[in-house]
C-alpha cells in the first residue's frame, strides 16, 4: 500500500521530503506532481525501481526515460553540449521543456537511446520536485504517468490506478496533466519534436 504524503506546493514541509528521500536512497518508486502534469521516479541508477515503473507503465526496454534534475550545475556529467546548447538551456530552464541530448558514459546504458545514445533532460519549475532534488543530490529517472483507461487529474485517480504499486504518492494540489515541450539538441541543431506546455517562441 502506497504512503499518500500532502506536500505544500509552495512551502514543502521538510519532514515530508525526508520521508520521500529516505524511500528513494532505499529503492523506492514515487509518484510525484511536476510542473506537466504526475509522473513516476526512481533514483538514478536503481535498476529495479526502474524496471518496476516500467511494468507499472508497461514499457518496452527501449522506452526513453528523462533525467530530472534540479539545475545545470552537474549537466555536464550526464549529457554532451556545446556552448550554444548550454545557453539555451540556461536561458529558458526551469520550465516544461524536455531537453534530447547525446549522453555521457555516466549515464546507465539501460537509460540511453539504444541506436542514438542520447538521454532527455528536464528542469522542472515545481517547488516540491526542485526541493526532492535538492536533497536527493542525484537526479531522478522519471517518466511520465499515463496509463490506459485513467485522466490524472488529481490524486484520487493517481491513488486508485497506484495505490498498490509505488511506495509514496505525493499529494501537491491540482497537477492537470499537459505534456512538455520536447527539444532535441543531440545533433547539434534545435529540432522541436513535440510542441506542449513550454512556449517554442523563446527558441527565436
């Protein structure tokens, strides 16, 4: 039975955020409210909290997870980018955009792109994650929470479709699900590939 954890969207209480991380150093699944919307994560580097969200989601070995991460202070341990693509990033992160980038050899193969090697990359504006990060001190793998048959539009349809298969559902607020913008950089040219909630007109 999952823990339902009511975390302030503005002010995480810290005692909460102890509870989620201490889960999540111990192998633990979450389900978490982001700025687009709940997904589902695990540390970086926990082969069976990642295998678990993938029989969750029922996921192919090839399904492209992202790399949630607090800021662009470590990028450049998990992705490969030049100066243009750092700026950018840094021009309109943190926000719904969803970065495709070439990935370092610090990235678990299982996470890369088996023919392109590449990794996608966010930097959520969400109080909660950014704070979950901030003690986590690695990035989470994630994936979006889709699941046939279910709308997640608060946590009582992400309790009843998860109750039984995560360890924490964070609780913050109303999380409507509206997918991110996806950007891929990894060929060194700015490809928009799925165009969501974060605006392409600050590409220009």
């Amino acid at each position: 039975m999952a823990k339902l954890l009511e975390i302030h969207p503005q002010n995480p209480q810290a005692r909460l955020l102890k509870q989620v991380v201490d889960v999540l150093n111990t192998g633990g699944v979450i389900a978490y409210p982001t700025d687009s919307g709940y997904a589902l994560g695990t540390a970086l580097g926990n082969k069976d909290g990642l295998e678990r969200i993938k029989k969750i989601r029922n996921l192919s070995k090839h399904h492209d997870f992202t790399l949630m991460m607090r800021n662009l202070s470590h990028i450049g341990e998990y992705a490969k980018l030049d100066n243009n693509a750092f700026r950018l990033l840094k021009k309109i992160l943190p926000g719904a955009y969803t970065f495709i980038l070439q990935g370092t050899s610090d990235v678990p193969k299982r996470l890369l792109h088996p023919k392109k090697k590449t990794i996608g990359l966010r930097i959520p504006a969400h109080s909660v994650v950014q704070a979950i990060l901030e003690l986590l001190d690695t990035p989470l793998m994630s994936v979006s929470l889709i699941l046939e048959g279910y709308e997640f539009y608060d946590i009582n349809d992400v309790r009843e479709a998860l109750e039984n298969k995560v360890d924490i559902i964070i609780d913050g607020g109303y999380c409507p699900p509206e997918p991110t913008t996806v950007i891929d950089l990894s060929s060194g040219d700015i490809d928009i590939i799925r165009q969501g909630a974060g605006s392409v007109n600050i590409l220009t």
